[in-house]
C-alpha cells in the first residue's frame, strides 16, 4: 500500500514539471512573437554603447592616474624648489653681511692709501736725511771695517734711487743699518785690514779703542781720535797679543788693558 503511494506521488511531481516547462516554452513563444523585428540589433547597440562607455571609462581612468602622477610629482619639485630658495635666501643674507664688511675694509684701504700717499711725501725726505747723517756718522767714526761700511752705505744710496722699492722696504733698510752701527759700539771684534802696505790683525773694543798689530807681531799702534790717525806704540805688544785671543775666542774673557782717549774739559 505504502509503495503505490510513493509511486503515485512521483508521477504527479513529473507531471507538474513538464507542464510547468511546456507553460515557460509557451510564454518564450509568445513574447518573441509580440517583440519587434528590429530588437535583436537594439540590444546589439545597447550592448555596443555599453562596451564603449567601459572603455571610455578605462581610458579616462588612466588619464586620471597620470595626471595624479604628474601633480604629485609637480608637488615634490615645488617642496624641492622651496627648499632651495629658503637655502639661497640664507646663503644671499651671509654674503650681504660679507659684502658689507668687504666694503667697509676697502673703504679703510682706501683712506690708508690716501694717507700713505700723503705720508710718502713727509717720509722720503727724513730717510734721505737719515741716510745723509748715517753717511757722515761713519766717515768721522773710528775707522774700522771701513769697506765694509762704505759698501753699506752705497747700497743704501743706490736703493733710495729706486722706484721698485717701496718706502717701507727702504724705512727698514735704514734703520738696519743704524741697528748694525749701534751693535758695533758694544761688540769686541777681532780682523785682518790694511795700516798703509802692511797687513795687521786689528782688535776693536766697541767704540772705544782700536788697535793694531803687524802678524809678525813686531809693530803695534792705536787710532788716536784727537789726531785722527795711527799711533805707533810698541808698549801694549803684549797687552793686544792677550786681547786678541780674547777676540777671537781663543782665550776666555778678561779684562782688556787699551789705550783710552783720555777726556778734556769742554771750551
């Protein structure tokens, strides 16, 4: 009894089926029947257009993300390009403040030039005078290295000629050659030179004396100031043969025995 039944059910579902097909076939019939003739291109178009605004729409997305592209690169150039000015602007303020002091250092040159210019005209004419006087000083001095100091002197004059030599260069030579002149006033000297035709060793004691003694050791003289010539005195051959040595290094320092220009009362 139970089996029939199943049977029975399984039939009447086939049957709904296929009538429920056959009605969908039948609607499908009728609407393309009742469609137009021309609904098939329509869609086709529809379809079409379709496509084409995708397309579009892809196209102007593209364009979208190149022009994002480009601002942001735009972007990053104006950061950079602000970066920079900020940088010129400090570097331009640094060399404002350069420049100023440039101009304030040139404008002291120029004054120290103008001043110079004018200076020059007072100071060449004391260095002449120095000269003169430094000239005149060592031909009444004690006559000792007397090329020597003639030579000084002539390169003195010659380069007071010159117009090579700045004024400073030739301040300084002159006043070395005043410091060369004072040294010799505390200096003990020992050399060889000339008393006539005879070849003697002379011994310098600063400015205070000068003497003589052939090499032989058999003459000996001092420089007397008041006659202002050679003095032969024999009786301090000993006394200048010990002075030499002490002059020349060989003997340790001692006290030296020289004839003195002795002091006169003043007319």
């Amino acid at each position: 009894m139970s089996r029939y039944a199943t049977m029975l059910d399984t039939k009447k579902i086939s049957t709904a089926v296929i009538c429920a097909v056959a009605c969908a076939l039948s609607l499908h019939w009728a609407l393309a029947a009742a469609a137009p003739a021309d609904a098939p291109a329509k869609v086709g178009a529809t379809i079409g257009e379709q496509t084409k605004t995708e397309q579009a729409g892809k196209g102007s997305q593209k364009r979208i993300d190149a022009m994002d592209d480009e601002a942001s690169s735009l972007v990053g150039q104006y950061r950079q390009a602000l970066a920079e000015t900020t940088s010129l602007k400090a570097y331009n303020d640094q060399l404002a403040v350069q420049t100023k002091s440039q101009d304030e250092e040139l404008a002291g040159l120029n004054k120290q030039l103008a001043q110079i210019d004018a200076t020059s005209h007072d100071v060449l004419p004391l260095l002449t005078d120095m000269l003169a006087t430094l000239e005149q000083f060592v031909k009444l001095d004690v006559p000792f290295l007397q090329e020597e100091r003639a030579k000084r002197i002539d390169s003195l004059k010659e380069m007071m000629s010159r117009a090579d030599v700045s004024i400073s260069e030739k301040y300084r030579r002159i006043v070395e050659a005043y410091q060369i002149e004072m040294e010799y006033g505390r200096t003990l000297e020992a050399y060889q030179g000339k008393v006539g035709d005879k070849t003697v060793d002379f011994m310098r004691a600063g400015r205070v004396a000068l003497l003589y003694q052939t090499l032989d050791g058999k003459e000996t003289g001092y420089w007397d100031t008041d006659s202002k010539s050679w003095k032969l005195d024999n009786s301090y051959g000993q006394d200048i043969k010990a002075d030499l040595k002490i002059a020349k290094k060989q003997a340790a320092p001692d006290f030296l025995t020289v004839p003195l220009h002795a002091p006169t009362e003043a007319k």
